[in-house]
C-alpha cells in the first residue's frame, strides 16, 4: 500500500493509517513529499512536479515487491494518488481517497502565478481536525510559491479523470474547512460512473485520518482491499 500525504503536511497525516494496515500484514510505503516535514523555506522550492515524482518513485519500488498494489491519499495526496492511477494504470489496483483536493476553493489561486513574486508566505492550513487535542504535524505558513503549482496539479489530474479504471472509494466530511465541494463535484463528474463509492465522515474535519472517524477509515480500507484484491 502506498500512502500520500497532504500539501504542507508530513507522514504523521496517515502514521496512525500505515501502521494498522502494517499490523495486518501488509507492506506498507509512507514517503515525505520534498519539501515537506523540514521548513515551509524548503517548500518553497519544490512544486507539484516534484511531489508526484516522488509518489511515483515510491510506487515503483513498491510494486515491484508487491503483487498487488493500492494507492491511498488524503487532501492533495489524493490528487497525487489519481493521478498514479492515471499513469500507471492497471499496475494500481485500487484507490482510497480522504478528502481528496482536485479544485481552488478561492479565486486566488487563479493569480498565484503572479503573486508569487510580491506576496510572503500565507497562513498555514493544518490541524482542522473536530477531536479535542487532535494535532496534524505541518507548517504555519504556506509559502505561495509552492501553493502556485497546485492548480496545474489539479488540472492535470482532472484532465484525465476519465482514464481511470480502479475502483475508488472516497471518505467525504461533512464539515471541511480546507477543501470544498468543487473537488467532490469534478471527481465524480471525471471518473466513469459506477467506479467510485462515497462514504461520509459526519464526525470529522478534514484530517479525518486524524479525526474521531480515523478508525471507521481504517478498517474500511481494508474490507476495501479484501474486496478487490484478485
């Protein structure tokens, strides 16, 4: 199984997801995204390219120990996981996805081509979990730099929604302040009717991973595996 995280977060994300699918006997690869879990400074200087080369990577090395492989996401780690499934098709089983990030939520990011170059870091997007005492290890601050590579990363995702084949099941919150509703309506209105299945998570924020519906996430990505594994 490989797991992606989420922009300007860190495997902490999904440690507590890699771990009960490890307990279950599976392999399991978490990589850190570049730029990610050192300083948002070195995240400035990476971009969408780079993120998904590194997933890509990481998938390689797996599949080549791995019979089989799934690929699993929340946030932008889902956009990176559609689109491994895109590329690499049929080598990608099935796809687990939280909240998966595939649209802006703000108008902004149609001018962070530009404003790039006069605008400092923004603040972070971490941590919007509902669970008291829930923390998501990130940065405070987003550098605008990095965040302007994500809209080509979306489009491109998007572009090709509809080479993908794998099965795919999406745990949705209901209350998310971080990715909106424009990421839901272009997955489902991508992928070829009848692929994706959509659970809600009525008790979390949207590091649901983290969130009071972390183990309800869990163990359905492994029916999930069960099920579609040949």
């Amino acid at each position: 199984m490989l797991l992606c995280h989420g922009f300007t977060g860190s495997p902490q994300t999904l440690r507590g997801w890699a771990d009960y699918l490890a307990e279950q006997g599976l392999t399991v690869s978490l990589p850190r995204l570049p730029g990610h879990g050192t300083t948002w400074q070195d995240l400035a200087q990476t971009g969408g390219d780079d993120w998904f080369a590194e997933v890509d990577a990481a998938f390689g090395r797996l599949a080549s120990r791995c019979e089989q492989a799934f690929v699993f996401g929340i946030s932008m780690g889902g956009c990176l996981a559609l689109r491994l499934a895109e590329t690499r098709g049929s080598a990608v089983r099935g796809l687990v996805l939280v909240n998966p990030s595939l649209a802006p939520d703000t108008k902004l990011f149609l001018l962070a081509p530009v404003l790039k170059y006069v605008l400092r870091p923004v603040p972070g997007i971490t941590s919007d979990i509902s669970k008291p005492g829930g923390h998501e290890v990130g940065y405070d601050r987003v550098p605008v730099r990095a965040a302007a590579t994500l809209p080509r990363l979306w489009n491109e995702t998007v572009k090709h929604l509809g080479e993908v084949t794998q099965p795919v099941l999406v745990y949705r919150s209901t209350t998310d302040h971080v990715v909106g509703p424009a990421s839901m309506r272009a997955l489902l209105a991508g992928v070829p009717g009848g692929q994706v299945t959509v659970r809600e998570c009525a008790d979390s924020y949207h590091v649901a991973t983290l969130d009071n519906d972390a183990e309800t996430i869990f163990e359905g990505s492994l029916k999930f595996i069960q099920d579609y594994a040949g």
